[in-house]
C-alpha cells in the first residue's frame, strides 16, 4: 500500500487538478503533465501523453508482471535533442520516478506510484515528441545466479554443486537481490513482517548441480512452496506477499458502488469466478539422484464431490527438507489455498475513478492510486450480480487487488479483485503460551488473542461458539 500524507488527502478531497511528474536518475529536467506554477520553474510540463501502468499477480506461479509503460514528452524547441550527447547512455538504462500529486500540493506530499527504467527512446509526432518506453528491473533477475559450487574456482556442477542454506526464505530472497548487479532492493519491511510472523521458523536448502536464473528460483524455490509471490513495489523494491493469513489484512480503501451514477465509479462492477483449485500436490526432500523421495497430496472432498471436477496445483519443492516440519507446513499451505480456490471464489472488475469529481461526494477512504498487489478493499455495491446469494449486491465484501491498471490520463483505475470474504468469518487465534489464566480468569485482551478450549461434552469452545478457528 503506498501511504499518503494528509496533505496528499485533503487536495484529493479537495478535487484539485490532477498532475504527474516524471524525474530520471541522471538527467535534470523533470517533466510534468501540467504547469505547476511559478515556484516550480524548474518542471517543464512538456508530458503530451502517459500510457496506464498495468501490474498483475501470478500468484499460483510465484511471480508477477508489469507492463510496459509509455510516457510521451514533447521536445520544445529541441532542447531534449540537444542534451542526448550529454545524458549517459541516451536515457537508456536509467531509472524513472514517476509521482502523483495535485497543482499546488507540495512536492514531499506526492506520492511514488512505479519506479521504472527506460528501455528505448522513440520520435514521436512528426519529430516534434519523443516517446520513453518504460519497463519494470525484472530483466536484472534474467541473470544467472549461483554460478560456482563448493571450490569458488569452478562452475557449479553435479561434480561441484553449490549448497545453499539451510536459511529462512526471506533471507535468501535479500541474498538474491543483492546477487544480481546492479543489485535490487528488498522490501525490507516485508522481509521482516514475513520473518518475525509467518514464516519465522520456515527452512528451505538446496544442493545445485547447475547454475539458477534468479527470476525463476525466487519464484518457484522461493515464494511459491510458501504461498506467496513477488512483486516490485512503488518504490521498485522486491516485496513478498504470501497469501497464506497469519493475521487479519489491514484495510486499505473502502470502495462503495452503491449506485452506478456514484461519483467515484465510472460503471457497474463485473463479477466473475476464479478458477478451481482442490488438490495439492507437494514434492519434497530433494535427493542427490535428482528425484524427490517425499510427496504430499491433500485435497478438498467437498469441493471435488460438489463440482465432479479436480484441479491440482503441483508444487516440486527442491528446498523443502522432512526435517523442517515441511509436512505440517503442506496441510497449512493447502487449507489457505483451498479457502481461496477450491470454490470458485468470485472475482470483480471495477473502474474507479482516480479522484472524485467536482461538486461530488468526498470520499473518505484511500485513493485508488494508492492501491498495490495485494491490498486489501471493501467492495459494496447494489449493482454487483451476487452468485452467492443470488441477489443483486454486496455489502462490504473484503476482496483482495490481483490486478490493476492506472490510467493517469483518463483518470481512471481498474481494479480486478478476488473476493476473500471467507477471511471476514474468522478469528485468529494464537495458541495460549504456559501460565495463561483459565478463560474465566482471563483478561478481555486474552480471551481476544487466544483459543481458548471448551468442554468435549458440550463441544464447543469456552466462549459458547460451536468452532473457533487458528490460523
């Protein structure tokens, strides 16, 4: 989630015009889509035309993607022609920062939404324009990594295999940021968050006869046995997000459609399915004869005696070792990703408007700009076809963002969302540490943090409830 400051907020209550700012790593003009004003003479706002950033989750692969991006800029007077001798590389190569604000908000309240590079760089409008095609820092990740084994003075083969761990996951996604060069920044908040929460007594280690693309190893050894993927945040940093809870999401926006003439909602929602996913097949203890001596199978026997149809996701895991407790982490992965496919979770298209219109309501919730992968919103709308009830609308359905498309120039922000209102109905509950107070000696934060186990004769928990769940 990219967090904006109140001064972000109030001029995007405010219905303030909107303005984009482009600024590169080794070049000193700073191109905006608007005129800033004279205090800021040193913006050309020569921005003619900015293509949408796009950016969507693979989250059954481990990975993501961002498309490619175009920011037209004209060349006034051929100022930008005359500094191509003197910019290292012709632009090629260098990173971009684009930001969102509003005419007359300062510039340390706009808000970072992609940082990119510059792939090529295009004439455009009868030579009067060039076009910067922009990319996402993946191709850095096509590099090679763990190129020599054990003897640092040869490559890495079945001869001379390299060994890597046995480490937390997190660590060896920091260690392969650092690998490639230049060097890619983790997202060290994440990191962290995924190392002290979920993942904090996970270990994964590998014997490599060969050398690893880093993309693919980040994805499929890393994050994806881990049900999670990766993805480049605002910021351009590497950022793991594992779709296995541990903890309720932190609402990010409040998205309402309550009518479809609402001011910050361009149409009526679409409501689709996901696809089906009710077994699991996990191989693990990766041997030298390269072969798995371990698998696990878990499926979901309601979905599969509902629908007469079975999906399996395959997972061969060549990091996941017995004795890391890899079997009890399967049944959890497989449970998380059978909450979240095994029943054709719904799925939503929204378009929203990027800021409110004049005159109209002002929103309270956070700017779609704002949004990221991963993201949590709740979605109401009347108009919204609801297959599970078979009525028409949603009242504060919590979904999660796989998908977006920021449209600076239209002024617009498509969201694909996935429905996780199964997520809503649970409680997270921790296992009670020694020399917890029975329930009824418990403190109200206590009876909150911890499942507290009622009587087998009655069956249910000390609260009453008939089920309490831990995740």
């Amino acid at each position: 989630m990219i967090s904006p400051s109140a001064q972000y907020m109030a001029a995007f209550r405010s219905g303030a015009t909107s303005a984009v700012l482009m600024t590169f790593s080794a070049y000193p003009r700073k191109f905006t889509s608007v005129p800033l004003g004279d205090g800021d003479a040193w913006k050309f706002p020569w921005i003619a035309k900015i293509g949408a950033y796009k950016q969507s989750a693979n989250d059954l692969d481990g990975s993501s993607s961002i498309s490619n991006m175009s920011v037209t800029v004209l060349d006034l007077s051929n100022l930008i022609t005359q500094d191509f001798p003197s910019v290292p590389g012709g632009f090629k190569g260098q990173k971009v920062t684009l930001q969102h604000g509003f005419v007359g908000l300062a510039l340390a309240h706009w808000i970072t939404f992609a940082t990119l590079v510059v792939d090529t760089v295009s004439t455009d409008s009868d030579n009067t324009a060039y076009t910067f095609n922009l990319r996402d820092q993946s191709v850095l990740l096509q590099q090679q990594i763990y190129t020599t084994g054990a003897n640092p003075n040869y490559y890495t083969s079945s001869k001379n295999p390299a060994t890597v761990g046995p480490s937390n996951p997190m660590d060896l996604l920091t260690a392969i940021c650092a690998a490639v060069q230049p060097a890619l920044t983790p997202n060290a908040g994440a990191v962290a968050a995924y190392k002290a929460g979920l993942l904090s007594g996970a270990q994964i280690e590998f014997s490599l006869t060969h050398s690893e693309t880093a993309k693919d190893f980040l994805s499929a050894e890393i994050m994806k046995p881990f049900g999670g993927y990766w993805f480049f945040n605002s910021l351009g940093q590497v950022t793991p997000y594992c779709w296995v809870p541990f903890q309720l999401p932190t609402v990010a926006s409040s998205i309402a459609v309550s009518a479809i003439d609402q001011t910050n909602i361009l149409k009526v929602p679409t409501a689709d399915e996901a696809a089906l996913v009710n077994q699991v097949d996990l191989t693990m203890e990766y041997n030298q004869n390269a072969s798995f001596a371990a698998e696990d199978i878990e499926f979901q026997a309601t979905s599969i005696s509902l629908y007469n149809l079975v999906k399996s996701q395959t997972i061969d895991s060549r990091g996941q070792k017995l004795n890391f407790g890899c079997w009890a982490w399967v049944r959890l992965l497989a449970n998380a990703l059978f909450q979240r496919y095994a029943f054709f979770s719904p799925t939503y298209d929204v378009t929203t408007f990027m800021a409110p219109a004049q005159g109209g309501a002002a929103p309270q919730n956070l700017p779609p700009a704002c949004l990221e992968l991963g993201d949590h919103v709740f979605l109401s709308g009347t108009g919204i076809k609801n297959r599970s009830t078979g009525l028409i609308g949603l009242t504060s359905r919590l979904c999660e963002v796989k998908s977006f498309s920021k449209d600076f120039g239209k002024k617009t922000v498509e969201l694909g969302l996935l429905d996780k209102g199964w997520l809503q109905a649970l409680s997270p509950y921790e296992v009670a540490p020694d020399g917890t107070p029975v329930y009824a000696s418990a403190s109200s934060a206590q009876r909150a943090t911890y499942a507290y186990i009622g009587s087998a004769a009655s069956g249910t928990f000390s609260t009453g409830a008939a089920n309490e769940v831990i995740y």
